[in-house]
C-alpha cells in the first residue's frame, strides 16, 4: 500500500502536473473569471522550474547533505549498494543481449565494484528488486555484472526483494545482522545519501556513507541562465521527489535522524 502512495504521491508533486491541472482549470466555466491567473501561473511554473540556476540550487541543496567520502585508507567488512541503478523501462531485447540497461546512477555500481576489487570491503550486498514485473531482480542482475568483471561469486550477497529505499534498509539489515557484520559502508548517490542514512537509523544501525554521483556544478549566471530548458525542468522536478520523499519517510517513522 505505501508503494502504491509513494508512486501516487510522487506524480502530484510534479510541477508538470501542477501545470496540467491549472491548465484543465481554465476550461471550465466556474473558473472562468480566473482563466488568466491560471494560465499566467502555468507559465511561471514552467519558466521557474526549467532555469538552470534553479534546477542546480535544488539539487544543491540534497546534496549538501551527504557528507564527504570516506578517505582512502577506510576498510569495510561489507559495502551495501542501494538498487535504483538498473533502467526498468529498458527494452527486453537489449537486456537480453546486455544482461541489464544502467541509467544515471550506474556510478553506484561502479563504485562498489572499485570497494570489492581494491579490497577495501570484504563483501557486496546488493538490494534491489524489479518488482512483480520482472521475477530476475535488479540485485541479481548487478551480481552478474559484478561477476562479469571478475569479483567471486563467494564475495556476492543478493537481497531480491527490497523495492524503496527503507526496504533497502529493513532487508540489507537481516543480512548484516545475521552475518555479524558491524562495520559497513553503504554507496548511494549523494542526492539520495540523506533519506539512506536515515532510513538505517531508524532500524538500529548506524553506517559509514560513501556518496557517489555528485551532480551539482559551479554556476555563473548569464543572461542564457534565464532561457527555461527542458532537461533543468527534469532536474527541478526530481529533486522535488526526493525532497517531499524525505518528508514523507520520516512522518512515517521509515527515516530517522
């Protein structure tokens, strides 16, 4: 039930369904006075949400969070990657070819695979589910491609069934728990790092964070800064999921700070 909130939720808070609603708005009748507000506040949200400077400040701001990366010489017992890296949208020809498609936060994997192969962690373990569309879960996919660049199987561990971010916690903490592993690191992008951190307080551990995906850039704003762009739009809007998604975790008691 909370799944299907959290995807219902997660589409109301998008300024392009804001925009689609104002817009639906003005059409009709006992709106019609407003039509004008309606469509002057559709544009604002549009132009606001797709600057540049904006969408950057957003994302700044999650990533402000995450705390700095372990330094070099830190070693683990077990690094625990967060899913959300394998594209589920992907088509099925090219997964079969590939074995998985990798979206924008590949570099999560990438970074563990760097934790196993230098041995700074003993172990992976790899939570991450599909969901009821696909019975092959993200966490073996990205076991496979671990494998693939040549980390033993013995070094794998699989957690198939985690679907959100305090899943990830809930279930990755049965594994660590029954293994008697206490020193851990858990790789996630930075943006995501805080709601992950929370989310394991709030089962009892308390984990050191490697944050991965930095996206946030030095900006010099130029009189091109003002020109809304569809791809700053994107990043307005996701860093508004991420946000509210927070606020959301802790009013139900899955993060805690």
């Amino acid at each position: 039930m909370f799944y299907f909130l959290s995807k219902t939720l997660d589409l109301l808070i998008s300024p392009l369904c804001w925009v689609l609603v104002l817009i639906a708005a003005g059409f009709f009748r006992r709106f019609e006075a407003h039509r004008k507000k309606f469509l002057a506040s559709s544009i604002a949200i549009l132009w606001i949400f797709g600057l540049e400077p904006v969408a950057n400040g957003m994302w700044r701001l999650l990533e402000s969070d995450a705390g700095p990366p372990p330094p070099p010489e830190a070693r683990w017992e077990a690094v625990v990657l967060l899913g959300g890296v394998v594209d589920p949208a992907a088509d099925p020809l090219v997964v079969a070819a590939n074995g998985a498609s990798y979206n924008d936060n590949v570099e999560r994997l990438l970074r563990t695979f760097e934790l196993l192969r230098s041995d700074r962690a003993k172990v992976a373990i790899l939570s991450g589910s599909m969901g009821d569309r696909d019975p092959d879960s993200e966490a073996h996919r990205l076991g496979r491609q671990l494998e693939a660049w040549g980390i033993a199987r013995e070094r794998i561990v699989i957690e198939p069934r985690a679907m959100n971010t305090r899943e990830n916690a809930v279930f990755s903490a049965e594994i660590l728990k029954a293994r008697g592993i206490e020193r851990f690191v858990i790789v996630t992008s930075a943006f995501h790092m805080e709601r992950s951190r929370e989310c394991f307080s709030a089962v009892g551990l308390h984990p050191d964070t490697f944050p991965v995906d930095v996206r946030t850039h030095p900006f010099a704003v130029t009189f091109a800064s003002f020109a809304p762009r569809a791809s700053a739009f994107e990043v307005s809007s996701a860093a508004l999921r991420e946000g509210f998604g927070r606020w959301v975790y802790r009013a139900r008691g899955y993060a805690k700070r």
